[in-house]
C-alpha cells in the first residue's frame, strides 16, 4: 500500500522559561495512505495540531522525521494544503481574489489564476459570490471558500485543523456532506483534526485516537463501514462508543 506521508518518530518539545520544556509531542510513528481520509480525535492537548503542523511543515519535529513521498518535510510546500478553523481570509480581498492568492505564489499569469480560482469555486458552489467579500458570507461558505483556496493549488495532500469547530451544528452536519462530495470527486489524501468522534467516523477511512500528557497515539483504528453512511446504523454507534472508551470520555 503506497504511503503519502510518513510520521517516523517524530515528537516534538517547546521550551519554556527558567530553562524548562514541555514535550507536546511524544515521539510518533503513523503513515497516511494514498487517497485516504484520516481523522485524528483526542482532548485538547494531546498534540493533534501540533501533529498537523509538523506534516505540514509549519513546525520541525524536535525528534524524528516527516516524509512526504519518500523527501523530509522540512518546510510549507503546495503539494500539502492547509485549511485552519478560523478560514484566514483576506478581509480586503474578493473571494474571488482569496482563492487566487495561493496561485500567485505559484507564479500563473493572471488569466490562469482567474480560470482556476473560477473553477474551483463552482466546485463548492461558490461562484455566484465571486465578487463577495468574506464578510458578506456565512461561516459555512466562509469555510468553503477556504477549502476551494486550499484545493485551487492543487495539493496531493489537505490538512484541515478543526475546519468545521466553529459552525453550528446543522451547517456543520452539511459542511461535513459537501467536503465529503468534493473527496470523492478529487480523491485528495484528507488528514482531518476533530474533537468530534461523530464526524472522525462519519467521514474516515481510519480514525487516529490520541491522549495526553504527553500527546500520542494510543490506537488507529479502521472504520469499515460502507458509504454513504447513516448514524443509525448500530456499526456506528459501536465504533463511537469503542473510541469514547478509549478516551475514557
């Protein structure tokens, strides 16, 4: 089975005052298969962004490596996108605009960018508020122009941290079938952070569970039910709860 990346025990420390540390990382191995959606659920300092951003290249790990196809990840790259909670749109940009900033760092000639930034907004449905500023959409199409940002670069890999924590509920129930959709068309490696165990199994192929202090991995667990999935299913709810006892929620 071919790997996309690999996390070969990488931990990571950060310093503190008085000569202090305090390690948010114990050292971790994991590999993210092609073409996969991994989750990644725990409580809150257990070091699943930290995690994230180390295959991201946003931080070096203190230990260990990260490999994207076989070369060390040792800064941000196109071919991993990133997709934050907090959407990071330029507020004095277009979405139109936004979705072509990541294009300009790739040095297209301006009529690329705009036909690529287009497509990708009709891709999430989005192309009829190309003109739109951030602040005239709702948190939901705020997100799916961050995604359509992080797809238009065409990444072989999209880290999305908490994407959908500050949605409510039922936009985060549609947030969740649309990203969905677009994986199945692009078949993108998807690695998802989430503090939901729901939405880790509703969406995965394999839910990663962490714990803390220090954070590591504790299981990586396959989730083998069919798609399209329903949460009445009682596959569902057992896999949930088997992962709520791993926490010892």
């Amino acid at each position: 089975m071919t790997h996309v990346l690999s996390i070969e025990g990488a931990g990571k420390v950060f310093p503190q005052g008085r000569g202090g540390s305090v390690t948010a990382l114990a050292q971790t191995s994991l590999d993210v298969r092609e073409n996969e959606f991994l989750s990644i659920v725990g409580p809150s300092g257990c070091g699943k962004s930290t995690l994230l951003r180390l295959m991201a290249g946003l931080e070096r790990p203190s230990a260990g490596s990260i490999n994207f196809r076989g070369q060390a990840v040792t800064r941000p790259s196109g071919r991993i996108g990133l997709v934050f909670q907090d959407y990071s749109l330029l507020p004095w940009r277009s979405i139109l605009h936004n979705i072509e900033l990541g294009l300009e760092f790739q040095n297209l000639a301006a009529r690329q960018r705009r036909q690529r930034a287009v497509e990708h907004l009709d891709l999430v449905g989005l192309a009829q508020f190309k003109d739109a500023y951030p602040h005239q959409l709702s948190g939901g199409m705020r997100q799916r122009a961050a995604i359509a940002r992080a797809l238009a670069v065409e990444p072989d890999v999209l880290l999305m941290d908490e994407p959908f924590g500050a949605l409510d509920a039922h936009t985060r129930l549609l947030m969740q079938r649309e990203l969905l959709a677009l994986w199945e068309k692009r078949r993108k490696t998807v690695v998802f952070v989430t503090h939901s165990i729901d939405e880790a199994v509703y969406l995965s192929d394999r839910v990663v569970v962490m714990e803390k202090d220090p954070g590591r991995v504790i299981e990586v667990l396959d989730v083998p039910l069919p798609r399209p999935r329903t949460r009445k299913d009682p596959d569902f709810g057992r896999l949930t709860e088997s992962i709520l006892e791993l926490l010892k929620y």
